[in-house]
C-alpha cells in the first residue's frame, strides 16, 4: 500500500511530505483548494504524460516520490520488476521517483535505479486504481471486466491457459511438419537426380587424397622422363660407364697378387662397382615408380574434377559427398514416412484442441453462472446509491474461433441502462461523472476482489448526492477499506466521518520578497481538528453551535 508521498514544486506545492496508513483515508478541503494538485502529482509518479507546466513557478524542476510498502510483494509487481532486471528486496519498500524540469525534460526511477516511464506506467496498475469523474481505467476500461469475473468466480483460468499452450505447441509442431514435408516433395525430384548423379560417382572417403598423391606423382615422371632416360642409357650396354668398371676390375683381379698397392685398387673398384650397381638399381626402380601413363594420368584428373565438381556444387568438401548421400537418402525416406507422422501430429493436436476447448465451456458456464450472481450483487448495491432505475448486466459473448486465446473463448463487458427502457451499453457511455463513479463503487462492492490494485483512490464520488446517499457511500467505502488501503477526496461530511485518517487540504497566500505567493498544504487532524473540518463542511464559511454538534453526531455514529 502508499506509505508515503513526497511532493516537491508541483504548481501550489512547495514542499509536502504525507504519511499514509492502511483503511479509509479521507481527504477534504474547500473547492480550489488544490487537491486534483495531489492527484496530479500522484498521476505524475505513476507514469502520467510529464507536463512542464506541473513546475512551480520560478523553479527548475519538480519532483514526486512514492513510497509503498507490502507484506509480500504482489506476484504482477514481481514479475515486472524481473522483467525489467530490478531487485526489491524481500520487506524493502517500492519507491517509485519522477522529476520533472522546467524546460519539459524528465527522469524516471524505481528505488534509485533510472528506469524509462513505461516501467512506472505497467507497475501503476498493480499499486493504484484511481476513479473519478472522467475515469477511463480501472472498472471502466472493457479489457479487464474478463479478469474481474474471473476472480469473482474463482475461475479456473490457469488450467485454460495451460490447455491452450499445449494446444497451440501442438499446432505449431503440425504446420513445421507440414511444412518439411510440402518442401521436401517439392524437392523430390531434384533430390533423385543428385542422387542417381552421386550414386553414379560413387564417393569414397579419402579418395580425393589418394587420386591427389597418385597424379603428383605420375607428373613429376612426366617432367624426370627424360632425366631418367638419358641416365639409363649411361648405364646400359657394353660401353657403358659400369660396363668400363667391371672390365677394368676383371683385368685388375689378374695382377692383383702382384703388388699390394694393386690388391687395394682392386678393393676400391669392386666398392665403386657395388655402388654404381646399387645406383644402377635404384635408378631402374625410381623409373618404375614413375612411370609416365598419359591413359592414367588423364584418368585420375578425370575422377578428381568429377568429384570436386560434386563437391562445390553440392557444398561441401570431397570427403562429406558420402556423407551428403546419407542425407538425401533420408530426406527421401522422410517424404514417405512423413503422412504417417502427420497423421500422428494431427491427432495429438486435434486431442490438445478437444481438451482446450472442453476446459473452455467449463469456464465460460462458470462464467455465465458468476454473471448472474454478480448482477444480482450489483443490483443490490444500486438504489441505495440513489440508482435504483438504473440496471446492469453482466454480458458475455462466444468469440469466433481465430480470437479464442489463453483466457478462453469468450468476451466480457459490463454494461448498465441508467433509464426504465433503455438500451444496455458500456458504462462510460451512458453514466455521468457522479453516476459513473456510484456505478463503480457498487461494482467493488459487489466483486468484493482480491488480487487488484494496492490502493484505491475515489476522487469526489459523492459530487451532487447528500443524506442517505453520501451516508450509504461513506459506508460502502469504510468497506471495502477494510480488505486494504482506500483514499477518497470527498465534499461529503458523511464520507468524511467514516475516515479512519483525515487529512484538510488548504490554500493560502503571503507575501514574500517578491510579491504574494500562494501555496498548497495538508495537514494530518487529530480528533478536534476533525470535529472542526466535518463542521466546516456542514455548515459552509461560518461554524455554528449545531454544526459542531451535527459533526458529533456524524463522528459518534461510525
């Protein structure tokens, strides 16, 4: 609930700093006094349009803060705040701050952390409902007369809004299904041709290194073969250079004995003519290795660019080709199998949509069940707010099936007929101020919700109603204030003698250095003080005697 408010510069205000409690709340004062200044200021905080024309006169900027404070911060409030990356801590009070400067700029912060001014404005509607004569909001406003039903009826929203998830899941997985499967016969034919065309290279693993090191090698025998034969030819035939080593060791072998310095030569021949035999062998095998086969050669260039071009076209590298058949293969299995698994989707979402749509009647007879309360409640409440020719309706209608959503199938509007005869229609349509305002007070009487707003504000309910009828607000006020926090800015002394705190609004003028000033306060009244204000409202300008009484009276009797 509002704890706290502190106002600094807002046109009349210079500094103000209210104290708040939880029950009824009155706030009275004489007409110009300044309390829509209060509202102003409040609205300010809670994400209203920033008007540079809200700065006092003569100051820079002006500022609001509000301080509310709960036992357990309230589920929407929390949800917000995370969504935004705020942390309240457990038992810490929500101060909201707004200033404002005098040349139209504004700063927006949630327990000092700069926030943008939408924050304030969704957080506004978990902590304060305000209505007054030209409300829009709150009971008013068509897009929450649903929830309130709800909540009077102890509705089973939960359970629709999880049944239609599902459903929606289960819808979703079907059109993705559908989808794969429409693409994928759309690509039939293309696939079974990249197939047949793949199947036909047949693609191995590892093949591309293997062709790669095989041409390497068949073109640098291309580029050696003439190295290779010229050097053949050096060691083929009886004049070759080996064939001269060999005559010459046989010759040397028989004179070898002859002298040692010759048996040495001969040693070192024979080592010559093993070397030049072992060159001799290798050169022939190195000419083997690289034999030049132009036919081969062509072959493997052939099959390498094949499979190359396989790859680029395809995407991929050589060695994923095999890989990419696989997946062709499956992509062509999935188009037949692919009407069996529809076949099982579509079944799980046509369950998924019996199941929401059975736990949709159940909450739209439930519904139907909680409107017919309601207006019986509502109906109640009405002549002793000096509406007894009014009448309401609770009125529910079937939406067609592409708006059915979390909350259920059906649309809710509260509707009233202020005159024997006349057409039903939505309540700011046809109620004035001071009946749109009773409407409303009856409504949350009726409801008697929980789960709303922390605070709730009326602002002059009571405007052009006395006796009875301002007695028989004044107690349906003090009621509702019970299961919370209520404020109401009355001209009512009935109203005002049910409030649990009281607080006088006053304007007053002075003269200061630089001419009269005129400001805006509020004070706190204790019993007296009490007794004296509801007096003043009795009797106007001058209290009398019988006012004060009257004003006993009032007080004595709540």
């Amino acid at each position: 609930m509002l704890t706290r408010l502190s106002i600094r510069n807002i046109v009349l205000i210079e500094a103000l700093e209210l104290e708040f409690s939880g029950g009824l709340g009155v706030l009275t004062g004489e007409t110009g006094a300044g309390k829509s200044i209060l509202l102003d200021a409040l609205g300010l905080v809670l994400g209203d349009r920033a008007d540079s024309g809200l700065v006092r006169a003569g100051e820079e900027q002006a500022s609001v803060a509000a301080s509310f404070e709960f036992a357990r911060l309230p589920e929407a409030i929390r949800l917000t705040l995370d969504a935004a990356e705020l942390v309240v801590e457990s038992g810490e009070p929500l101060i909201l701050r707004r200033q404002v400067k005098a040349d139209g700029g504004s700063k927006a912060l949630v327990n000092d952390q700069p926030v943008g001014v939408a924050l304030l404005r969704e957080l506004a509607g978990s902590l304060v409902e305000l209505h007054g004569q030209h409300d829009d909001r709150g009971l008013v406003n068509p897009r929450g007369h649903r929830a309130l039903l709800d909540r009077f009826a102890a509705a089973d929203v939960a359970g629709v809004e999880m049944a239609w998830r599902g459903w929606r899941a289960a819808e979703e997985l079907l059109a993705a299904a559908r989808a794969r499967l429409a693409q994928a016969a759309d690509d039939r034919d293309l696939l079974l041709a990249h197939l047949a065309e793949l199947a036909a290279l047949a693609p191995e693993e590892g093949e591309e290194e293997l062709l790669a090191e095989a041409r390497a090698t068949m073109q640098k025998g291309e580029r050696l073969s003439g190295d290779l034969a010229e050097l053949q030819h050096l060691w083929a035939g009886s004049d070759s250079a080996l064939a001269s080593l060999r005559s010459a060791a046989r010759r040397l072998d028989r004179i070898a004995k002859e002298h040692p310095l010759l048996a040495e030569a001969l040693a070192a021949l024979d080592r010559a003519v093993i070397e030049a035999s072992e060159a001799e062998d290798r050169l022939a095998r190195a000419a083997e290795a690289l034999t030049h086969d132009p036919a081969a050669l062509d072959r493997f260039e052939t099959r390498l660019f094949d499979l190359r071009a396989a790859a680029r076209k395809h995407g991929c590298t050589v060695d994923q080709l095999p890989e990419r058949m696989l997946a062709m293969r499956a992509q062509l299995d999935a188009i037949e199998d692919g009407e069996a698994e529809i076949a099982g989707l579509e079944r799980e979402a046509q369950a998924a949509g019996l199941d929401y749509q059975a736990r949709a009647e159940l909450l739209s007879a439930s519904r139907v069940e909680a409107a017919v309360r309601l207006d019986k409640a509502v109906a109640g409440e009405l002549a002793p707010l000096k509406l007894d020719a009014a009448r309401f309706r609770t009125a529910i209608a079937r939406l067609p099936e592409e708006r059915w959503g979390p909350q259920g199938v059906d649309a809710v509007e509260f509707l009233i007929s202020t005159n024997p005869g006349a057409d039903f229609a939505p309540l700011n349509k046809i109620a004035s101020g001071g009946e749109l305002s009773r409407f409303i007070l009856a409504l949350k009487v009726a409801l008697a919700e929980e789960g709303g707003a922390a605070t709730i504000i009326f602002d002059e309910i009571d405007r052009g109603v006395g006796g009875a009828v301002a007695s028989a607000i004044g107690e349906r006020l003090a009621r509702l204030a019970s299961r919370g926090q209520l404020l109401a800015v009355t001209h009512s002394p009935q109203v005002a003698a049910r409030g649990q705190v009281h607080y006088v609004i006053a304007k007053s003028s002075a003269n200061d250095s630089g001419g009269i000033v005129t400001r805006t306060s509020v004070a706190l009244l204790d019993t007296a003080g009490r007794q004296e204000e509801i007096a003043r409202m009795l009797s106007g300008a001058e209290i009398t005697a019988e006012a004060r009484a009257q004003a006993d009276r009032l007080l004595e009797g709540v």
